[in-house]
C-alpha cells in the first residue's frame, strides 16, 4: 500500500477494526471487526486483498448457499424523492 492517502493526501494511518458493509443486486452482508488501515485526517479506510476476498467467499456462500449466519438485522428502506419536507 502507498504511504499516502488516495483521498486527503495524509501520510498517517492508523490500525483499527471496522464494520464493513457489502453489497451486491440489493443483496447485504454486514462484517464486523474488520481490520485495516484507516487515515487519521479523514478516516479513508484501506483493506487488504485477502480480506476482501474472505468478506466476498463469505457473502457468496451466504447468498448462493444458504449459510447459516450469526444475526440478521430489518432495515428500513425509502426513496428520497417520497421523503416528507419537515
């Protein structure tokens, strides 16, 4: 990985676990604890290449084979142009 931020130019990053969020044809998978590399200015988030592929095995397993997973979650869904002026 470069020692730069692709998005502020930043030179530090900082190690952390995140919540990371897949989505492919409106189909959902939430990973939690996900490690990488994260800038400390604007908080751009950096993978490596094996954990994306652990996270897209699993989401492919799950959606084309039916594993059994550990929570599921309902959440809400509406069109912008359908929301209310407050």
């Amino acid at each position: 990985m470069s020692k730069i931020c692709h998005f502020c130019g930043n030179k530090n990053f900082k190690t952390n676990n995140v919540q990371y969020i897949c989505k492919h044809d409106n189909k959902f998978l939430i990973v939690n604890d996900v490690p990488c590399l994260q800038c400390e200015y604007c908080g751009e988030q950096y993978f490596k290449a094996d954990v994306l592929k652990k996270i897209e095995k699993e989401f492919y397993e799950i959606h084309s084979f039916g594993k059994i997973i550990k929570t599921e979650v309902t959440v809400p869904v509406e069109q912008f142009m359908e929301l209310q002026v407050a």
